[in-house]
C-alpha cells in the first residue's frame, strides 16, 4: 500500500474517525454526508478539510484557500493545523477495532476483498466505528468502546453477508403469473 493513502473501507473508517475525534476535540460541526465536497468541518464559521494521513504531499494537494486540519506528524512538515493525533495511533485503532492482529488489513487484497462485499464492510465499519466513539464520549472505558464498536462492525458485516449470499443463492420464484418463467412451465 502506498504510505498514507490508503484505500478501500479501512481508509473511510480512519477518516470518519479523526473527523470524529476533531469533532469532539475542536467543536464545530461535520457535514450532513460524509463525501461532501471539499470540507468536512465548519468551526467557527471557517469550514476546514480533514485529513487522516501521514503523507505531506497528500495534504499539500488541498487547495490553498482550504484550510487543513491533519494527523500531527503531517502538520509538523505542512501548513496543516495539528488535530492532535498520529495517522500511526489512529490507524492502530482502527485496525484494533477491525480485528487488528488477526488480518493484516493494511494489505490491498484484502481491503479489495472487504470492498467486493458491496460496500457491507464499509457501512458496518463506519457504524461500528461511531458507536465505539459515542460509548467512549459517555464516559465508557475506551477498551471497551473500541470491542463494542467492533463487535458492532463485525455483526453488522456478517448479517449484510449471509442476507446477500442467502438471496444470491435462493431459488428465485416467479412474482406473477405471467413471470417468463411461468410461461416457460404453461
């Protein structure tokens, strides 16, 4: 994998988490939808891009007129604000959350095979990621926010995969009568 451009559903998990963190550390308010384009955060009435990396140029291809709230190794070397976190500490988390030690999720093939679920992975994970992080602002143990948004992203990602395998491999059955293969049997 390239050093700090990640891809596939652990990206978006590290990137709804850090701005999830800014969030809670920074005030301010993050948009409706997660993909709005070219900010992710207004406070203070100035809307700033989040960026969870530990590549400079990465940041360095925001526009100048955006201002950028990145991982502290990244604001060092940039003209990002420091959010406070490590790409390395927020990546950890996430992996840990995901099931860390036991996949290697910074492995392409495998974010590849995550993202062959349709986008399953992807929306338990985020989900997962921000039930942990509301348990933890509720004054829950930490440890036990990140089991519990895992547990959250794991189940939901084994229903959304038994449902579809279920639906893929059921025998379809005719809606109507005129269905083409009911005409096929008259």
């Amino acid at each position: 994998m390239v050093s700090g451009i990640s891809v596939g559903p652990i990206s978006l998990a590290k990137g709804a988490y850090f701005e999830k963190l800014v969030e809670a550390d920074f005030g301010g308010e993050r948009f409706e939808h997660f993909n709005h384009p070219d900010t992710d955060i207004v406070i203070d009435g100035v809307a700033y891009q989040i960026k969870a990396t530990d590549s400079a140029s990465y940041v360095e291809s925001v526009a100048d007129d955006i201002p950028v709230i990145a991982t502290s190794e990244v604001a060092e070397i940039t003209r990002a604000i420091d959010g406070g976190y490590s790409d390395e500490d927020i990546e950890d988390t996430v992996e840990l959350a995901l099931g860390g030690t036991v996949i290697d999720f910074g492995d392409t093939a495998v974010d590849a095979l995550l993202t062959g679920v349709g986008g399953l992975g992807l929306l338990a994970t985020v989900r997962g990621v921000n039930h942990g992080l509301t348990m933890h602002r509720e004054g829950a143990d930490p440890i036990e926010s990140i089991v519990e948004g895992a547990g959250v992203a794991v189940v939901g990602t084994m229903k959304g995969t038994v449902n579809g395998a279920e639906w893929a491999t059921k025998e379809q059955k005719p809606s109507s009568p005129l269905s083409p293969p009911a005409l096929l049997d008259a």
